[in-house]
C-alpha cells in the first residue's frame, strides 16, 4: 500500500472537503422537510440518521468520493 500524504486544499474551499458532501446528503436525505417537536426530538433524528448513513461503509464511500484524492492514490 503506498504511503499517505496530506493533500493541501485553499484556505476557503469546502467544495473540496469530502465530508461538506456527507453534510449534504444528510441534509438532503433525512433532515430537510421536517418538523421537530423541540431540540431533543432534532438531537435524536439527527444521531439517528447519522448512524445509519455512517455504517454503511459503501455509501460513506461513493458520498465522500473525490476524484482529487483518487487522483493521487491516496485511499
């Protein structure tokens, strides 16, 4: 397996940070067009969906994919 690096990304680029994708599909998928009864009920829903989406690993995978990073043979 090659070494890992760290890949410098601009100061301001959340384009470029895989996880900005997982918060989006989070959003997009579980959170959005709901209505929560209060902040515990929100907590909940979120811890929720976060352990289904975060337990499939194939799913983490293709969300989180980037071709900069694939480029550079670092997964």
């Amino acid at each position: 397996m090659p070494p890992k690096s760290i890949i410098e990304l601009p100061a301001y680029s959340p384009e470029l940070n895989p996880v900005e994708n997982l918060w989006q599909y989070l959003r997009s998928h579980y959170w959005s067009n709901r209505s929560y009864d209060g902040y515990d009920d929100l907590r909940e829903a979120a811890c929720e969906s976060w352990q289904v989406v975060c337990l499939d690993t194939e799913l983490i995978r293709s969300i989180c994919r980037c071709s900069y990073v694939e480029r550079n043979n670092l997964l």
